[in-house]
C-alpha cells in the first residue's frame, strides 16, 4: 500500500533510505520498520530509524565501510552513516527465551516471520522508503488508525519473551494517547509482578521516558492502575495516604499532587526535571505529624532528598543527575520566602551550580520550573514564582558572581595568620559584596580587618 506522508522528510530517514537502497542494490530484501513507520503515519518526526534485512551480518560488513557489530549473534549490526548509526537488523525468528530478555537462539527467516516476533502492532509496519509502500502483516496499520495497543499473536507470550514489554505498552498507550486492547491489557494486569525480574538499568531507560513525555501524567496514571507503580516505587505509592492541608493543597494527597505536577507541565520535561518532580515530596511519608490541627511536613525536602539518592541509585541513574536531583529536592521550598531573601541569598542561589569556565543559570531554571509546577498542582499560587522571575531578569549577567573583592592571600598579606577564622570572615565579606554593602577592595579590607579583630566572632 502506497502512502503519502505529511511528516517532515529528515536527514536521518535520508541516510536510512540511503541503507535500505544499498541494500536492495546488491539483492537484499530490505525496510524501514517499527516505530520509525508508525511515527511517520501518525505525522510525527521518528527519532530513530531501525532496518530489517535479508542480508546477514558479513553481508552487511562488506557492504558498508563503517559498522560495528553489536549483536552479530542475533543479527543485529550497527551502520554508520555520516556520524550517525542506524541498526541494521536480519529477518528471524526467535527460539525459547531464557531470562525474560533474549532468546536462547535466533533462526533468520523471512520478513513476515521477522514481524510475528516483535511486540505490538503498531510497532511492526514495513516501509519501502523509495516507493512509500507499507506492508502490513499484523493489522498495524487497523490498529494504528483506531487508536490501540495491541501486542502481535498472543499477549502473554510475547510478555513472557521480555517481561519489559509489560512497560511498554503502557509507555505507547500514554505516549500515542491510545487505548490498550483487552486482552493484551489482562495480559498486563496478570503478569504486572514479573516486572521486578527486569534489570534496573532498562527499567530505568522505560521510567525516563514514561515521565519525561509530555503525556507523562496518564502514564503515570496507568502504572498506579495496574499495580506496577507499587512495585517500582513502594516510597511513591504510600503517598497516596498522606493528606495534607486543603488550604495550601485542595487537590488532595501527596500522590495526588505528585502526579498533577506532570499533568501542569504539559510539555516534554528533562530527564533531571522528571525526576525531581517525581520524588520532590516522597519525604512527606516519614515526616507528616499533625500540629494543632495541621498537617504539617517539617524538613521533608531534606529527608526526601536522602530517600530519593536512595531509589535513583537503584535505578543506575548517571552521578551527574543523582547531584542535580538531589540539590533540587533540598531546594525546591526556598522560593516560598524568595521576597525576603536577602540579595546575597538569592544571588548564590542564581548561581549555584554554575561552572566558572562556563557560566550559566540552568540549575536556577530548574528550580524555577519545578517551584512553579509545584505551585500550580497545590494551591495554584504563582505570586512567589512571578517574583522570583522579575527578579532573576533585574540581575544583570554575571552580577550573582562577581569577582571577590578579598580572598585568603589577602588576608595573609594584611599580617593575619591562616586559621579557621579565615573562612567565616571571606564568607561575611562576599555576603556584603553581594548585598552590596562593599563595592571596593579597600572597603573589603577595612571590613575584614574589623571581623579579624573580633574576638568574639567564632562563626
């Protein structure tokens, strides 16, 4: 079936059209297949194109000059083209599989038994990148038109084969705003617990993209229905119990406004921004009391930062993230007193995070972002994060980290022997600087000689 698409023609799909057309050239039997073609018919930009073949992996390395074997048992090599690979994959059929994950052999085969081995239909769709055709073996394209995720031949089969499938039909049904069929959604349900079984790095890879999606909230949504967000997230499900004050949080419990903050975004979120909304009050568990009649948190960001390190590590994420997160969680109540923040408070917050040789606001941003999500899924009170905005815009670039007026050789050079008193007098001066207060070296000086002095300071 010929088809025209409305969706952009990118330079990745000319390279992989540039694969399939190699391929035909010396008599291989070759498609664009899987979420590339569903993509692209539901007018949307693929990020990635996949290639199915005829050719086996020697055939693929003297083909083309640059690959690179990454699954050669399983047929799977990667081509390079132009700095970017695609993975060039051989018609097969799969034999028993073992761990949940691979199969215990692989039988190259022909197209048609090549698709009746992938997971869902919509999935599964062949396309001829030169003349447009679509084959369709497993009714993908019926499937596609009417909005349902439906796993390829039996759904608890095709489950058992990668438990992590049990995910990612639920990712699909989120990300594509579809329907999962009946009984590939039982199938779901039934087998929701072998989950657990699914190594933590791919659980990880399937959890990023579930809640960095701009329908992240509905899936979100599916995996607390179906039972899974219970077992990935046992410290996120018990928030469900926790109420809190219908005066600051009218929307209900903390799970409630844990996932309405991803309803308020409405947009893609980074991977550091998706996390810390996820965990920013799983702290609320352990920390929740009932004061004169209120439902109070006290310190929960702090408890929660240490809980959420706990669940990010194992998950495997990056150490770059786990910081960021971290921080993130520990700061995102700082705002709420952001109008009587001191100038020297609010700069080092503009600049925390920043790389001197590289400096930038991004961390700021972050908080910013989430301070405001935070603030539209409770009581939708924007006037802090308005304020924070106006006030970040009034910094001048680099003005939340001049040069120091004064530093510890300077001290030494005035008659001052190094000692402990060094670093809380350095801090008072670069507060004042901050603040204002001191504009000059000499007036750095004058005042660091006075604290110097101060026997009584012992800060």
């Amino acid at each position: 079936m010929k088809t025209n698409f409305s969706a952009p023609i990118n330079k990745k799909f000319q390279k992989a059209r540039f694969i399939v057309e190699k391929l035909e050239k010396f008599g291989f039997e070759s498609y664009i297949v899987g979420g590339a073609v569903r993509d692209m018919l539901l007018n949307q930009e693929p990020e990635d194109f996949d290639i199915t073949t005829s050719a086996f992996p020697e055939d693929v390395e003297k083909i083309f000059t640059h690959t690179i074997p990454v699954g050669r048992t399983f047929g799977v090599m990667m081509v390079v083209v132009d700095k970017h690979p695609f993975e060039v994959a051989t018609f097969r059929s799969d034999g028993k599989y073992i761990d949940g994950r691979r199969p215990e052999e692989v039988i190259f085969s022909t197209v048609k038994q090549d698709v009746k081995r992938r997971d869902f239909t919509v999935n599964s769709l062949l396309l001829n990148p030169e003349t447009f055709e679509i084959k369709d073996f497993v009714g993908g394209r019926r499937d596609l038109q009417n909005k349902i995720i439906r796993a390829i031949g039996k759904a608890e089969k095709r489950f058992n084969e990668d438990k992590l499938r049990i995910i990612r039909a639920l990712r699909f049904a989120a990300r594509l705003g579809f329907e999962i069929e009946p009984e590939t959604m039982a199938a779901v349900e039934k087998m929701h617990k072998s989950i657990i079984t699914v190594s933590k790095e791919r659980l990880r890879d399937e959890i990023t993209r579930i809640i960095t999606h701009e329908n992240s909230y509905r899936g979100l949504m599916l995996l607390k229905s179906t039972g899974i967000l219970k077992l990935l997230f046992p410290e996120l499900a018990r928030l469900e119990k926790v109420e809190q004050s219908k005066k600051y949080h009218p929307e209900g419990d903390v799970l409630s406004h844990t996932f309405l903050l991803f309803k308020k975004a409405a947009q893609p979120l980074s991977p550091v921004l998706a996390w810390a909304a996820l965990l920013h009050d799983v702290g609320k568990y352990s920390t929740a009391k009932i004061r004169k009649g209120n439902h109070t948190f006290y310190r929960h960001e702090i408890e929660g930062a240490n809980i959420a390190v706990k669940i990010m590590k194992k998950y495997c994420l990056a150490g770059t993230i786990i910081k960021e997160v971290e921080s993130l969680i520990k700061d995102h109540l700082k705002l709420i007193h952001v109008k009587e923040m001191k100038d020297s408070t609010f700069k080092k917050l503009v600049n925390k995070n920043n790389h001197e040789k590289q400096p930038s606001r991004s961390y700021f941003h972050n908080l910013l972002t989430l301070f405001k999500l935070d603030s539209l899924a409770s009581n939708g009170d924007l006037d802090n994060y308005v304020y924070a905005c106006e006030r970040l815009q009034n910094l001048k670039p680099g003005e939340e980290n001049p040069p120091p007026l004064l530093n510890g050789h300077d001290l030494i050079k005035m008659g001052f022997k190094p000692g402990p008193k060094f670093g809380s007098v350095l801090n008072k001066i670069r507060n004042m600087q901050l603040n204002g207060a001191l504009t000059k070296p000499q007036m750095a000086k004058e005042a660091a000689w006075k604290l110097m002095q101060n026997k009584d300071d012992h800060e």
